[in-house]
C-alpha cells in the first residue's frame, strides 16, 4: 500500500510519503509520475489506496475551473463529497458496490487521504469522515509504525521535515507494502519546495 507522513512543528508543516506502487503481487519501485502527494493551489493532497486514484484526481481536478479552498473540515468534506460523485457519474468503471455485506449507510471511497495546508493537517477516511490533526498524523499501512516513532521523536530536536523523513524510514523498515525513494514537501509560511532523499 504506502505511508505518507505529515507533521507540524514550529509553524512548518511537511509531509513525506514513500513511492512504491505495486500491481498485484508485483512492487513497481520505478515508474514515471508515482507521486503519491499533489499540489493542489494552497494545499497539498496525499493518497494511499489503488494507484487509478492519483489517475482519476488528477482528472477530477483539471475539470475544475478553479482549485478548491481545503482550508477546514467543512471545505475539505464538500469537495471529497464531490469527488466520490464525480467517481460515480463520470468514471463508470468505478464499482461503487463492490463490498456488498457493507451495511455502512455511508459511502465509500475506497481510499485515504492527507490533506496539509497553512491551515492545518487533515485525514479523511473512506466513509468520508474528515478529522483534524494538531501535531502530527499519517495513513496507509505504514502508518501506525510512523505513528509511534512520531510520538517517541516529536519532542526531540528535529523539525518538521526531519521528523516526517525519519518517521517515513521506520515505517519502511516494519511495512513490507511501502519502499522505494522518500519525497519530502515543506509547507513554510507559503513558500512550499518538493525534496527528494535516497533510502
């Protein structure tokens, strides 16, 4: 799957995130335009779930006449709604069925996400439910190792990007389902710049 990272300390936020994707049982560690994080204007949006998700967002958004404000929980829920209902009637290959003994009356995406801007760190999970994070906070099945190595280091010295770097290493030590290159993004007081580090 993948760990993506954010974390906000000193008025600096960063994310870091790994590159690998697989395709059934098979781990593609170097294909062109494997970012998992986007910019999308003033924010920058993570996935973690199939690969078609970065297709079909990139999509979704090039159709919009102008980027979306993901500024709170409220901005943030209205345009992953529109997102899944775009999924719906524009992208027919979606199955939105596809876990029938589901009884959840809510709807699914089908992926996480990490959205990180001026105005904070947000998770929104599959049933759409968008949560707000203070310090720190990751997704994908990296995550809680990324997690617990956050909670161990936040404290200590490093900063924003150190800590999302050296927290996105250790999950890659313990999760089988994320590798490859690190890639780092810095979100500083609106000047934002894209690093890459070897693992």
């Amino acid at each position: 799957m993948s760990t993506i990272v954010a974390v906000e300390k000193n008025g600096v936020a960063a994310i870091s995130s790994d590159t690998m994707s697989s395709v059934g049982s098979e781990r593609v560690v170097n294909a062109v335009g494997t970012h998992k994080v986007a910019r999308v204007g003033g924010s920058y949006i993570g996935f973690c779930g199939l690969s078609i998700y970065r297709t079909i967002l990139r999509d979704y958004l090039s159709r919009m006449k102008r980027s979306p404000q993901l500024k709170d929980e409220t901005s943030i829920l209205r345009f992953f709604v529109g997102f899944w209902q775009a999924m719906k009637d524009k992208y027919h290959f979606v199955d939105d069925k596809a876990e029938k003994d589901d009884e959840t009356p809510f709807a699914d995406l089908g992926a996480n996400f990490l959205v990180a801007n001026s105005s904070g760190l947000f998770v929104v999970r599959e049933i759409l439910s968008v949560s707000r994070f203070e310090r720190y906070c990751a997704i994908g099945s990296g995550s809680s190792h990324a997690q617990g190595a956050l909670e161990a280091m936040y404290d200590g010295r490093r900063n924003a990007s150190q800590l999302a770097i050296r927290a996105t290493e250790i999950a890659l030590v313990f999760d089988r389902a994320s590798g490859g290159e690190i890639e780092t993004v810095e979100i500083k007081m609106g000047v934002r710049k894209r690093s890459k580090s070897s693992r």
